[in-house]
C-alpha cells in the first residue's frame, strides 16, 4: 500500500506506463480530476469499459443538496469531497469589503492580493476547471493576476502573519481552516455562490466485483463517513452522516456532462496556459 501524502505521480506513471489493465490497481480512491479523466491514465481504462460503480448508496448526504454526484455513466462513484473556501485577512483588506463570492474575489479589488493552493494539483485544477466551465478564459485571466503567491495551504495558515507580502485573501481547503486560531485577524469565509468541490472518487475494476463490493460498501459506511468529517473534513456522501455544514452552506461541482463532453486534460492545460500568462 502506499498512502496518498506522498502525492500521486508515483500512481500516474504507474498507470501510464502499465502495458495492460492488469498492471493497474483494482481499486482508485483519490482527489484529483487529472488522474481519473486524463486519456492517458484511468480515463484510457474507463473508455475500454473496466470500471464500475459498485456504490450502495441510493442517495446522497443533504449537504449536496442540488447536485448530481451520481454518475451517469456508471463508471465512477464518490465518496466526500475537499471544498475550496476562503481565508481573510481582515489586516490587508485595507479598506476593501472581504470578498463572500467568487466573482468578488475575481474582481479587480483583489489585484496581486490572493493566494492560491498552486502546490496542491487536485484542488486547484478543481478550482480552475469549475472556473473555466461556469464563468470562461477571463475567469481565469483574473484569478492569475490576482494572485500575490503560492504556497501548500499549510504554509498559508502557518505563515499569514510572518510573510512580508501578505495575502488579503487565501483559497485553500476546509479543513486547513481548523489551524487557525481564534482572536487573530484571519476570518473564514465560505462562499456564498458555493465552495468548489474536489470530489474523492472511486474506481473499481468491473471484473473483481466480488472481491472489491464489500470494501467499496466500507468506505462509505456512516463509520468511515464519521472519521472522514471528524479528521478530515471531507464532507462525506453518506445520507446518515451529519457533516455539520450549515444549510446556508453551498457547494458547487464541475458536473458528469462537462466531465465526459470534453477533454479535462486539455481544458487544464488551456486553464494553465490563460493563468500563468496573466500572473503579475
């Protein structure tokens, strides 16, 4: 077993490289759009029918009320997701409204003033792809000249009132939101037009069904739900699992038409290429 911390590129040329189905996994549970829809990784296994959604689950958490996560193709399931909120620093605002959307954020008040999660691939191709589909190139045009660094969102927090460029506004994960301390001056923002969602997802070969049903069905049991929204705070999928998200609290997910209509690679690249032309 090798464990996700150490990122996925060991499993992306371990799949790229695999001659044939057999030298891949029989289960995939990760984040990360590129690794599951890239033609050239387990997208190129999907097109050839391997994949199944072995998910017992007849409906969804509450929290992801308005979404279909249900994969229409039945290929892939999900089991939680890593949202994407806002962190504020209500020191460099300077004199500026915190931003409570995303088109606030885009906007031209947060000129070289955000950070963004560049280390952290899965969330922000998340954030780009979503971006990119929702709102086009200009979308993303803003979101590189607003941007005043990179940084892992560990950095972000640990780091917000020692760097001498301070970001007004940092995206980053949920969860990393859990290290900030209370009385300073950074305030957690969860967008009013939703959180962009990186789905954790699953992908478990069609032919081993008997033996990877019941490890499916595990994960996403109400006590793996509980461990997930308890260490994580990844908002599991499970119905019975209270996530402890306000209702007010909204989500917003790419979508399985834009998923299978286009090429996510490509659109990644293309987002790539718009966004670091326009960095400051």
């Amino acid at each position: 077993m090798k464990v996700r911390f150490r990122g996925i590129s060991w499993l992306e040329d371990e799949v790229r490289d695999a001659k044939d189905e057999t030298e891949i996994p029989d289960l995939f549970i990760s984040a990360g759009f590129e690794l599951f829809f890239d033609k050239k990784l387990i997208g190129k296994y999907r097109d050839q029918g391997l994949f199944h959604d072995m998910s017992s689950l007849d409906s969804f958490n509450s929290c992801y009320s308005g979404l279909d996560l249900k994969d229409p193709k039945g290929n892939y399931s999900i089991l939680a997701s890593v949202p994407a909120i806002f962190l504020v620093n209500t020191e460099e605002l300077n004199g500026r409204k915190r931003p409570e959307t995303w088109d606030q954020l885009l906007s031209d008040d947060f000129i070289n003033s955000i950070a963004l999660p560049v280390e952290d691939l899965d969330l922000f191709n998340a954030v780009l792809l979503t971006l990119y589909k929702e709102k086009g190139s200009e979308a993303i045009k803003s979101l590189g000249r607003n941007m005043l660094s990179s940084m892992h969102p560990a950095q972000m927090v640990k780091n917000s009132g020692k760097s001498e460029d301070k970001p007004a506004v940092t995206v980053l994960p949920w969860f990393f939101t859990k290290m900030v301390f209370p009385g300073t001056s950074l305030e957690v923002v969860w967008p009013t037009d939703g959180a962009i969602l990186s789905p954790v997802f699953i992908a478990a070969k069609k032919d081993k069904k008997n033996e990877l049903e019941d490890i499916v069905h595990y994960f996403e049991s109400e006590s793996v739900g509980e461990i997930l929204r308890d260490k994580g705070y990844f908002p599991s999928v499970n119905p019975n699992i209270d996530n402890r998200i306000p209702k007010d609290n909204k989500f917003r997910f790419l979508g399985w038409d834009f998923i299978y209509n286009n090429d996510i690679t490509e659109i990644i690249n293309i987002c790539m290429d718009l966004f670091n032309k326009a960095v400051i």
